[in-house]
C-alpha cells in the first residue's frame, strides 16, 4: 500500500512539473508592459485549460474503476499555441508580431518589442486560430527597415530569423546585345 503512494506521489509530481515546463513563456525579452501583461493572461488561461483537462482525464479513469462505466473523455483543441523565435544573427533583433486575432475586450494579440539578443531563442505563446505579420530588424525602433514575414501558428510553430533573410536578390541574367 506503501508503495502505491509513493508511486502516484511520484507521478503526480511529475504531471505537474510537465504541465509548468510545457506552458513557459520567455517574458524576459518582452520590453512592452501591453504585451507582458497579454502573455501572463494567455498563459493563465492555458495553464487552466491543461489543468482541467488533466482532471478530466483522471475523473474518467477513477469514475470507470469504480462503476466499471468507462466513458471516452479526450481533451479539447488546443486553441493556444507556442512560437518559438530563434535569433541566428551577430546582433540583437527587435520583433513586433501583429495579430488578426482579437483577445478579449477588443484588444489584438498583438506582442510587440520583443528584444531577443544574439543567438537567443523566445517562446512566446499565441492563438493558433491567428495570422501574424512578424517585423523584424537588427536596427531599434526603425520601421524603414523592417523585414516581414506571414505565418500562422498552426503551420509553423518554429520560426528561425536573421537580416536579410526576406531580402531577394537582383536577377543576375545579363543580356548579351550584338
């Protein structure tokens, strides 16, 4: 009986550390308070949905060894995704991820001036539903150079930045007059 405890001990504690390590957020590279403040927001709010999720799992599984009724409980679409931005450049980059999403009180998820440093990676969690037009740049606060990428978090939820990358080169073709 001893031993019973002290295995689901065991595995509620790990339950529990993967549930806290799956859902972090890096808000360290976040210099906007709007958008700290919107991803403390939507990571309570995957926080809950995961921990319901688990109850509701579990309560399946107690409610059928007690009645010997086993109903099919399988968690909900997950409606929050995590994107990580990896810095690959020499230089610090300034990113602006701008949303079509609407959050709550008719505020965009927008997520701006995330500074990530040289060879850094940020995770940052958004709505999996949304488009985001991600800016970014090596110089700060300059919108002049600005590169642009078009990604949706269900599609790509790893996105790799360095300058120049969106930047396409001049056709080369020289053509040979007589």
């Amino acid at each position: 009986m001893k031993r019973a405890l002290r295995y689901s001990k065991i595995i509620a504690s790990l339950m529990i550390c993967t549930i806290f390590l799956s859902s972090c957020i890096t808000y360290q590279y976040i210099q906007d308070e709007n958008s700290q403040l919107l991803q403390k927001k939507i990571q309570g709010k995957r926080t809950l949905n995961v921990l319901g999720d688990s109850f509701l799992t579990m309560g399946t599984v107690v409610l059928g060894a007690l009645t010997g009724i086993y109903v099919g409980y399988t968690p909900g679409m997950r409606n929050l995704k995590s994107v990580r931005l990896i810095n690959k450049s020499t230089d610090t980059l300034q990113v602006n991820l701008l949303s079509d999403q609407i959050w709550k009180d008719s505020v965009y998820c927008d997520i701006r001036d995330v500074r990530i440093p040289p060879g850094e990676k940020c995770r940052i969690l958004v709505p999996a539903a949304a488009l985001y037009n991600l800016y970014f740049s090596n110089t700060m606060d300059m919108e002049e150079d600005d590169e642009i990428i078009q990604f949706s978090p269900n599609s790509q939820s790893k996105i790799i930045l360095y300058p120049g990358m969106t930047i396409q080169e001049a056709d080369s073709t020289k053509f040979l007059s007589k």
